[in-house]
C-alpha cells in the first residue's frame, strides 16, 4: 500500500460535501487520514490476551504475533493518532469477545454526539501484562 497516495485519495475524498458521515476503519488510519476532515477517530483497543488467542486460531506466524501484540500493549497506533489529531477529537473504546459490535457501534455514535464521552489515555495493558511471565516475553 503507497502511504501517499491513499492520503491524498482520502483528503481529495473527504473535501467533497458527499461524503459526509463517512467511516473509515484500519489501524492505518492515523497515517492516511488528513485529521482536520475528521471529527472523530476512535481507536479500538482489545486485551493483550484474548488478541494473542485471535492471532494463534487465524495461524499468524510468532512474528506477527510478537509485533501485532508489542503494539497494541504499548499503545503505538493511539499514540500515532495522538501525535497527528487534537486530543478532542480522538478516542479510545476498549472491545472484547463480550460486547456485541452493535454496543460498541451505539457507544461510538453518543461519542460523536457527546464529546464529553470520549475518552483516551485510559486504557494501560502494560501494569496486567508486566507481571505475567508468558505477556512480558513479548516486551523483550
């Protein structure tokens, strides 16, 4: 994928009035995306454990595992979105195998209508990780 080009694709995109209300998802967001055509961004964030469980069943090789998994217990893509995007106009949502995408959906329109709903900076896997011999493998 050229960076470049799907940022300006985007930004040309975005500048027209008819794609208001537009969604765009993928953790290349913070990279491809123009962040003043954007309103919100959310970044869904899933426990270290039950993403190793996701990656082991869809035979991602221990690399992809390893990296996939140091990003999302450091946080990089909500720190790349952060260093990009007005801190009011991001957010972080945590998702895990019990809450129903349609929750998640709900909790993220209310964000976009109430910006004091949206939160970031709350979510911390590295004081549950640090501790547990098999997780802290992955920061090494």
């Amino acid at each position: 994928m050229d960076i470049k080009k799907t940022f300006n694709l985007l930004k040309s995109m975005l500048s027209l009035n008819k794609y208001n209300n537009t969604i765009i998802v993928g953790h290349l967001a913070p990279y491809v995306v123009d962040p003043p055509l954007v309103d919100l961004a959310v970044i869904l964030r899933r426990s270290p454990y039950e993403l190793k469980k996701i990656y082991e069943d869809r035979s991602y090789s221990e690399k992809k595992i390893h990296d996939n998994l140091i990003s999302e217990i450091l946080g990089i893509i909500s720190y790349d979105f952060l260093e990009k995007f007005n801190k009011t106009d991001i957010a972080e949502l945590e998702i895990n195998e019990n809450v129903l995408p349609s929750i998640s959906a709900q909790k993220i329109v209310k964000m976009h209508v109430n910006k004091n709903l949206r939160e970031f900076g709350k979510i911390d896997w590295l004081p549950i990780v640090q501790n547990d011999p098999q997780m802290f493998k992955f920061l090494s």
